[in-house]
C-alpha cells in the first residue's frame, strides 16, 4: 500500500473543471474533425503513455499549460502521470460524448487514484493478453490461427512487449500505417525474412507492387478491434473504451508527400523543445535527407571534422549500395542547436533507445504530425510518413538549384547525370558538398 502525494488532488482539482468542455460548440466535438477539441489531451495522453512505458518521469505537465508540480520522486511520479493519463481520458469523453457512463467511470477512477491508497498493480504485458486471447479464440481454424498469429508478431516487434493498457489509438493508427508498406509473403528474398528484418527496412525500399494490398489491412484492424474491444474492453474489463474506437484507417497511396516549408517549420520547432534522441532524430530527418536506418545506426565514430573546411560531417558507414556509404554535412542549424556536443559525448551509438526497435523513431514521427495538425495525406492522397522528410530535403535542394549529382551523393543515391563522364569522376568531397546544405537557409 502507498499514501497519495499530496500533487494527486491537485491535478485532479485542476484538471477537473468541464465548464471549457460543456461550452465548446458542435463542430469542435466533431470526431471525424483531425483538429477537434480533444487534440491536446490526446497528444498529453500519448506523451504520458510514452513515459510510463519508459519507467516514468518524462512527462511535463507545465508543457500542456498545467501549473500542478510533479513530485520529484519517480514512484509518486509514475502515480501522478497514471491519474494525469486517466484525467485526459475523461476529459476526452466529456467532449466527445458528455456526462456518459464511460465518463462516469473515468472521472471515479481518477477521483480513487487522488484520495485512496492503492496497490501496485502488476503490468498487464502484451504477450500475456494475446496468450488470453487465444484461449478465448480456441474455435480459431489452423489458417485464421496462423494468419493471426503473424499479425500478433508484428504488433507485438512494433510497440514491443509492454503494459496492453498503453495501446491507444494513435499506435494502432502508426503501425497500420507501417504495414500497409509491408511486402507480401510470398515475394522473395522476403518470404525468408524474419518480421524484426522486414521492419528494419525502410518502406521505401519495397516497391510498390510487392505491397500487400489493401483487404490484408482492413483484415489487421479486424483482428485489433476482436483483440482490443471485444475481448480486453467487452470481455476482461481491461479499458473502459477500447483504443480502437473511431479509428477509422483508410488506404492511402503508396507515394510519400512532401512537406511544405511551414510545416517543416513546425515540427522543427517541436522538436527543439524535445531532447535526446526525440529530438535529434527529428532535426537529422530535416536537415540531412537521410534514411531511417542511417539515423539509428549513427554512433560517436560517424561525426568527423573535414580538414579542408573544418566543417563537421557525418560518414554513413555502410547501405544497400556503394552510393548509400557516404558523408553528409552537417547543417549550420544543427551544429548551432548543438549537436556535435551532443554526439560527442556519446561512445557508441547516439540513439541506442531505438536501435533494437527503429519503429520507435516512425511511430514518434507520425506522434509529431498529428500534434501539429499535419493531415495523414496530401490533396493527391500522398502520405505524409517519416521517409516524407527525405521527400522534402531531395525537393527543397532541387528548388534552390542544386546539381542533381550533388544531392545525390549527399541522400545516397546512384548518380544519374553523369553519364560516360561517370567513369573518371571521382566521390564528391565535404568541400563540394557543402552548397547542398547550405541552400537550406528558411527552415
């Protein structure tokens, strides 16, 4: 048993008064509206999911406007941010749907969190709740068992094995979103391959036409809605409302959009206000054009100094082509926003948090987006995706006149201008690259 910290009636006090949501007009309910009135306490109870998946501490009140101060010791942390998260979720219902049941049971629960000694509940792992679920689905045919079976393993490589109760929806939006770019099984060399290797791999990479088609994702939402409503919220109890309700997922074109330069902005600004790897990989999508794998395999030994122009540089070491090993460098933005500092101080790799699970960094991505009111396509249906900021980075250098064999050594693709002159030219050094960054000055 542990006694409440005297902050757990505050926040509940503070995050408690529903006359801002009663008064909010119809439009500003409206589920089918991305930029409803409910976005910030989504994206707060993302962040907060995100920290207690973490071991807790990583969430901030004070950055959603709340003036309650956390208690400085991580257990009546971890208490404060699971009744910050339960406080968000009423607020959530209250706006969407009134003085509901769902409501009801919320704001009850949260009232219990503030006022009553608890005991540690013991996580409810991923793996433990699909082992439940199988059992429930015991009549499941040979066939439908191994085809779900498949799909619980890509669930379970994405969001990794955690507490089931950090799932919402904003995840399961990210990973459908992830395996509408998966190859089908039957298409070599990824019929051999493992899930954890088909996830390593940059969705650009598959071509289109080895992509699943569009029934095997709405048959993955179905296997989510029987796991996460029917089951853990109709039958266990598990959630009050289940993190697939009004998820609605639609196919989008396989292309990747671009951003537009304000909202590069945007999500560039985010970021600065972030820190470690959140931040970082982020900034390095922006300014360096680089793949997802290039950025989680950097380590303290890829930051170089060019002797020429004492400019810093990162040496991508190795990729699918001789093209993809090659140096990039670094932007004047990162180099004052003190990432060489960063990376300094950093023996191996620089962000070892994702390089066992990379889909963090997609999922973190796409969390950014939708916190910045970035739609999930364009007006010609082209996703916006994390590969959406090497998009931008190869568009905006061609905008400001950049040799196209320039920028292709620096995003590491195979030169294509060069023609039978190919053959006595010789790799671009730092010097020659710098003008690729360097034409980035509005971001």
């Amino acid at each position: 048993m542990k006694s409440p910290h005297i902050s757990l009636k505050q926040l509940f006090a503070e995050l408690t008064d529903y006359s801002w949501a009663d008064s909010l007009q119809e439009h500003e309910r409206d589920l089918q509206n991305e930029s409803n009135a409910t976005t910030m306490f989504e994206v707060m109870g993302d962040d907060i999911r995100d920290s207690l998946k973490n071991g807790g501490g990583k969430y901030e009140p004070s950055e959603y406007g709340l003036k309650t101060l956390p208690p400085a010791e991580i257990e009546p942390r971890r208490d404060f941010e699971q009744l910050a998260l339960t406080l968000s979720e009423a607020m959530i219902e209250r706006i969407w749907n009134g003085r509901s049941e769902t409501f009801d049971s919320l704001y009850h629960k949260a009232k219990e969190q503030s006022e009553v000694d608890t005991v540690v509940a013991k996580p409810y792992l991923l793996s433990e709740a699909w082992a439940d679920f199988r059992v429930y689905k015991s009549s499941w045919s040979h066939k439908v068992a191994t085809q779900n079976t498949r799909y619980y393993k890509i669930m379970i490589e994405f969001f990794g094995d955690i507490d089931v109760t950090f799932v919402n929806r904003q995840m399961i939006k990210a990973l459908l979103s992830r395996y509408q770019d998966f190859p089908r099984g039957n298409i070599k060399p990824y019929n051999k391959m493992s899930i954890k290797e088909i996830m390593a791999i940059d969705e650009n990479e598959i071509a289109d036409s080895d992509k699943i088609v569009t029934k095997s994702v709405k048959t993955f939402m179905g296997v989510f809605q029987g796991f996460f409503s029917t089951f853990l919220t109709k039958e266990k109890d598990i959630f009050l409302t289940a993190p697939t309700d009004n998820v609605i997922y639609e196919v989008k074109s396989p292309s990747y959009a671009s951003f537009s330069d304000t909202q590069i902005k945007k999500l560039k600004n985010k970021a600065i206000k972030l820190d470690g790897w959140r931040q970082w990989t982020i900034l390095l999508a922006i300014f360096t054009g680089a793949r997802r794998g290039d950025i989680v395999g950097l380590t303290g030994d890829s930051l170089r100094l060019d002797d020429d122009t004492q400019r810093y540089y990162l040496w991508i070491e190795s990729g699918k082509t001789d093209a993809a090993t090659r140096p990039i460098p670094l932007h004047k933005d990162l180099i004052e926003l003190g990432f060489v500092e960063f990376a300094q101080q950093c023996d191996s790799h620089l962000f070892p948090e994702i390089v066992s699970n990379p889909n963090r960094l997609t999922y973190h991505a796409q969390s950014l987006m939708e916190e910045q009111d970035i739609p999930a396509s364009n007006d010609k249906g082209q996703r916006y995706t994390l590969h959406s900021f090497r998009h931008s980075f190869i568009t905006k250098v061609q905008q400001c006149g950049v040799g196209t064999s320039l920028f292709q050594t620096v995003v590491g693709h195979q030169k294509t201008e060069l023609g039978i002159s190919k053959r006595y030219t010789h790799d671009f050094d730092v010097k020659s690259l710098l003008v690729v960054v360097d034409s980035i000055d509005d971001w």
